[in-house]
C-alpha cells in the first residue's frame, strides 16, 4: 500500500508540481511534495496538518523538540505553532516525496457528536507528533490520490474521503489533540477563531478587541489561551506571519527588501530589518539578493 501510494504521489508532482516541487491539487488543503536535494531550514507558523513521508528524510523544531522523521512515518501537528522545518534527506535518484493534509475544524466539530462513544487518550503533551503511519490512513491517502485521477468523480465522493481521513485521525492515538480542535467551546478551537483572523489580515494593526471577542473572551484570558495554545503572544505570532511572508517575497519573488517591508505591513524598514535579523539570523539583504531555493520552500508549505 505505501509503494502504491508513493506511485501516486511521485506521478502527481511530476505531472502537476511547480517549479519549488509543490503539486496543490483538487482537494481542498492536499498538497504533494518533492525535493531533489535537502533544503536550508524554513520558518514558519504550521497550521494543524497530517504530513505522509512516503520517501526522504526530515526535521521539524518546535520550542527544543525536534521530530525527525522518514519513509513510513507520518507528523501530526495539532495547533497553529511556529516550527522550523529542513528537508534533510534527499537526492536526484531517491527525491523526498511527501503527502500534506491540512485538518479541517469543521470536519472534526461534525464527526465528534458522532463519536462520543469512542475511547480516548489523553491529549498529547506537545502539538508534534510522529508515529509510524496507520494502515487506515494511508488507505485513505491513497484512495483520496486515485480519486484525483478521476475528475468526474471527484466532486461526489471527495467530501466523504475527506471526512473518513479525519475519522481515522480522531480514532487513533492522538484523537483527543485533533478532537480539541473540533470542540466548539473548547479553547483550542476559540483560539483557533483568532488565529484565522490574524491570518486574514496579518498585514493590518492588530485589533485586541475584535480577537478576544472572535475567541469569546476577556482580554485577559484571551492572551493567556492564545499563548497557551500557540506558545506565541498575538504580537510575536504576527510578526512572524509578517516575516515569513516577507521572506518568502524575497526569496522566490524576486522581492527588494524594502518593498517586501511595505507589502506585509511594516512602516520601518529599520525595525523590519532588526526584527528579520533576530528571527532569521541574517540580513533580509541577503535574501533579497540571493536566487530562492526551491527544496527550502517546498520544506516550508510542506511544513
């Protein structure tokens, strides 16, 4: 089953990938990746995703965990939190492939009343997980690829692939993790609520107010929850939006580093430059100038 879902990935990125090994596809939030040689580390905020390393290696950060993971083995992560990412192993005979799913809240918020029976653990110390992957998801992942291949039916059966894939996230060992995303009063999916809003509009001031009261709580227990969940403040979770964008436009965009500045909402170039440096430990100039490197950004939208 792995070696026929790796067949279906490989032949997706070849025939679909962009030239940073990124193939988006038909099916909302799946994504493959290739990458023909490692990458240099990425900065990110990861939102909550399912990655499938099919073939390669790789090593995502979070706070001083480090998860490494290879073929046959799966990440999961459960919240909006910032990672550092790095393809680690990967060639022209033996590319890294992966397939990525972006959990969907309001798939979980619909299978948790129906799943109320079911046993589970408790939730999961951290948002990152990695386990050898379960035969009932990588089934899925497999049928929801065939399934791509076959665009008439494409619209009538995706949704309930889609909605099995979660199912079978929820009923596996990090169920209670993925099931606080889906629980409408629960803080992860409150936080989750403002979290969206500052991905919206990531380039505009921050409104405190209008966030607390998307997640439908006092300020105080609003910033609180948010850290909580994201191990960042607003502010912090923000400017790295804000600063992994602007690299993003340096780098694959062409982007100078003054009008990649402008473009994500600073007014300083002074304060953007000092803050980059803290966070990326280099100049944005040399960004600015230097050619993107696709295996890098293929590691970051995989993440």
């Amino acid at each position: 089953m792995t070696d026929a879902l790796l067949d279906r990935v490989r032949h997706c990125t070849l025939a679909h990938a962009d030239r940073h090994g990124v193939a988006r596809t038909a099916i909302p939030g799946l994504s493959t990746i290739s990458a023909t040689a490692p990458g240099e580390l990425l900065y990110d905020i990861s939102c909550p995703m399912l990655v499938l390393l099919l073939q390669g290696t790789k090593q995502v950060t979070f706070g001083s965990q480090v998860a490494r993971f290879g073929a046959g083995q799966s990440l999961l992560i459960t919240a909006d939190v910032p990672t550092t990412s790095q393809i680690t192993g990967a060639n022209a005979r033996a590319p890294y492939y992966s397939f990525v799913l972006h959990l969907d809240p309001s798939i979980i918020t619909s299978l948790v009343g129906e799943m109320e029976a079911v046993a589970q653990e408790g939730p999961s110390t951290s948002p990152l997980q990695v386990d050898a992957t379960d035969a009932e998801v990588a089934d899925c992942a497999l049928r929801l690829m065939q399934l791509l291949e076959r665009p008439r039916s494409l619209p009538i059966l995706r949704d309930g692939l889609l909605r099995e894939m979660h199912h079978w996230l929820l009923a596996g060992r990090h169920g209670a993790a993925i099931r606080a995303l889906g629980a409408v009063n629960g803080h992860a999916a409150r936080i989750g609520r403002a979290v969206a809003l500052i991905r919206a509009q990531y380039t505009q001031p921050l409104q405190m107010a209008q966030l607390a009261e998307a997640a439908g709580m006092s300020l105080s227990t609003f910033h609180a929850h948010f850290r909580a969940v994201t191990s960042l403040t607003p502010l912090q979770f923000q400017k790295q939006l804000r600063l992994v964008e602007a690299r993003r436009l340096m780098r694959n965009d062409g982007a100078m580093a003054k009008r990649a500045a402008h473009a994500v909402g600073y007014e300083s170039v002074t304060q953007f430059t000092r803050e980059y440096g803290r966070l990326f430990g280099r100049s944005p100039l040399r960004d600015a100038r230097g050619p993107a490197a696709a295996a890098d950004y293929a590691a970051g939208t995989s993440s």
